[in-house]
C-alpha cells in the first residue's frame, strides 16, 4: 500500500459516517464559538440535541425544583440575556472555560437558561457525589461565558459557593460589539416595519408551538412587506432546506444580500453544497465564512476539512480537523474526530488514526455506530505494525 492510499476501511468511514451530517441547525446557524454543540439535519424546530443541552425543560425544571443543597456541587444553572434586544430563535452557547482551555459546552434554552452538569447520564442521581467531586475539583476558578458571533459577553467565576451552597451562577449578558465584522443576529432586524416585526413575532411563537407550516407563512408575509429582513429570509431558507434545497439556497442568499455581515446564510449555504457534494462550493462558502469571522465556528471547521479532504487537500483538511477538535471538547460534533483519522491515514499516520478511532469508541454509544467503528478498528489495525 502506498503512503497516500487510504486503507478501505478509513473509505468506508468517509462514507459510512463522515457524509451523514449530525449537526444541528442550531442555525446554529448561529455563529458558535469554542466546543459548538451538535447540529443535526436543518429541521422545522431549531433547539439543542445533547442531553446536556436542556432540550426540553424537563430537567431544567428537575434542579431547579430541588433545594439549593441537593443541587450544589452536582449542577450549575445560569441565564443568558442579549441587552437591549429579544433572544434569538436558536439556543446561544454557553462555555466553561479553565486555564483558557474549553471544559464543557451547553446550550440555552429558549428562555435563555443553561445548565452545566458533569454527568453523561442525565438525572442519575446516584452519581452525585462522584459529580460533586469532579465540580469542585475541575470547575473552581474557571470562567463561564455565553458565545454569540457580533456580541460581547459578561462573564462569571465559578466560585467555592457555586460548587457548594448555591448553585445559581446569575446571568450572562450580551451586547453587540460594534467593531465586529459579522453577526449571528442580522441589525436587519431593529429597521423592521413594525407590521413585518409583528409577523417575524408570529412566526417565531409558530416554531415554538411546533407549527413550521403557520411560521413559514407568517415569514414569507414578513419578507414581503420588508424585502430586507435578513432574519425572515434565514429562518425561511433554513425551513426549506429538506423540501427544496433550491429554495432554500434562494433564500439564503436572498438573507446575504440584505445583510453582508450576518454569516449564518454561509454557513448553511456550506451545508447545502456539502450535502449534494459539491466539495468546492462547500470549500468556497466556508472560506467566505472565514473572512467574516476567522475564528469560525465547530461546524464551519468541520466543513471546510471534510470539503478539503475530498479535494485531496490533505494537509489543510488536517489544519481545520485540528482546530476542531480544539473548539469542541466534548465532542459534539460527532464525526469531527472519525474525519481526522481518514485525514491521518491518508497520510499513512495509521497509528494516530487508530488512536483517535479508539477515542471515538468512548463517547459514541453502543449500537449500529459504535459496531462500524470496531470493525473499522480491527480492519486498520492489520495495517500497523504490533
């Protein structure tokens, strides 16, 4: 086999799990900095898919109905707010940051509350002392900040009361940073008549109450009577990107056009390409993305490697595997470790492969998925020497 040639079980990941994106949307097509959380395939309801991302406020509400006591030292609960303005429709990111390196991600709920809990076993109770161990050891001192792309955050210490009497961090606050050159919340939006801000209203209680129908009517009455609304023709791009991926790329460009500083559009544009293969339009959207916003965001990087490598652009496709592996910690970007194995294989690096293949096995769920990686697993490991 020579150096370059990918062994048929790292193809087989490529197309096995690479291409089978598990992003979610949350638009995120809002712009997510440090250890984004997962995205799933663009759908009618935008909202958090991890555990620890509160998706529902089921256990939100588990912990707060607990006493300040039983939750210290297991649970961290906190609130985001943006100054001056509403939330917006996709859950914002919350980080916790040590040392300047990124512990733990979570997301917000729709009325803006987080909740940082250690345990992978959402609700097990029988685990919190070993949860309250690892909070105070791991967590005292560090920084909790929220993550919006144009926006300045407040931030806040965890601190010896947090860990152990209180747990209510308070809130987090964000306002727009003028000099930003992009935005996750298009500025569109405050210029809005107010009969089209009423409709934007409308559609985004639709969403809420799980009625896609109702809020793509109301969105597509609110671009009509203000054919600048940034905002309107994202949201309105992102409900069509199943059912017509045209016009839903329509839509997103219509969304750039209107606002050039608002880079969700890019994002999603670059998911559009990459689900049809279109490797160099996908390459294309996410640099445009980069020269918005350098620092990028989890799935941005994602992209922009997995484009690269099917370019045979090797050595770039690791640079951005690398950085995101660096900006998700957690690994909710599931794949985002499997593609920088295929990276590392094929550039014959069968033994770092392996080693991040194995990794994967610790966080991927027994089932179908965690199968495939063992028998990717034991097909490489004939190709490195004992």
């Amino acid at each position: 086999m020579s150096s370059g040639e990918v062994p048929m079980s790292l193809k087989v990941l490529v197309g096995s799990f690479l291409l089978c994106f598990t992003f979610v949307t949350s638009s995120t097509g809002q712009v997510l900095r440090p250890g984004t959380p997962p995205t799933t395939p663009p759908g009618p309801t935008p909202g958090p898919t991890r555990p620890e991302s509160i998706q529902d406020t089921g256990l939100y509400g588990y912990w707060t109905h607990m006493t300040d006591s039983g939750r210290a030292g297991a649970a961290l609960l906190g609130t985001v707010v943006i100054e001056g303005e509403m939330l917006p429709w996709e859950p914002i990111l919350a980080t916790v940051s040590c040392n300047d390196k990124t512990m733990y991600t979570t997301q917000t709920d729709p009325k803006g509350r987080f909740l940082i809990a250690p345990s992978k076993i959402p609700g097990e109770l029988s685990q919190q002392p070993d949860q309250q161990r690892e909070m105070q050891v791991h967590y005292e001192g560090c920084v909790v900040q929220a993550f919006l792309t144009g926006f300045r955050s407040t931030k806040i210490v965890i601190s010896v009361k947090h860990l152990r009497d209180n747990p209510e961090l308070g809130t987090l606050t964000l306002s727009r940073d003028s000099d930003a050159r992009a935005t996750a919340m298009s500025t569109t939006s405050e210029s809005a008549p107010p009969d089209a801000a009423k409709l934007w209203n409308r559609a985004g209680q639709d969403m809420m109450a799980q009625k896609p129908d109702k809020a793509r009517q109301n969105l597509e009455k609110a671009v009509k009577a203000y054919p600048e609304f940034a905002d309107a023709w994202y949201q309105l791009g992102r409900l069509q990107m199943l059912s017509d991926p045209s016009g839903s790329r329509a839509c997103f460009e219509k969304a750039r056009a209107a606002d050039p500083k608002f880079s969700p559009p890019l994002e999603q544009l670059a998911m559009l390409s990459a689900q049809q293969e279109d490797w160099q339009a996908t390459l294309n959207a996410t640099n445009r993305y980069f020269q918005l916003d350098p620092e990028g965001t989890p799935r941005v990087w994602y992209l922009n490697s997995l484009a690269n490598y099917q370019l045979g652009r090797i050595n770039a496709a690791e640079i951005s595997a690398t950085k995101l592996m660096a900006m998700d910690p957690l690994h909710n970007i599931r794949n985002g470790e499997q593609l920088l194995a295929a990276i590392l294989a094929r550039k014959a690096d069968y033994k770092g492969a392996l080693a991040h293949l194995r990794n994967c096995l610790t966080y991927i769920p027994s089932g179908p998925d965690a199968n495939l990686l063992k028998a990717q697993i034991a097909q490489l490991e004939r190709h490195v020497k004992p």
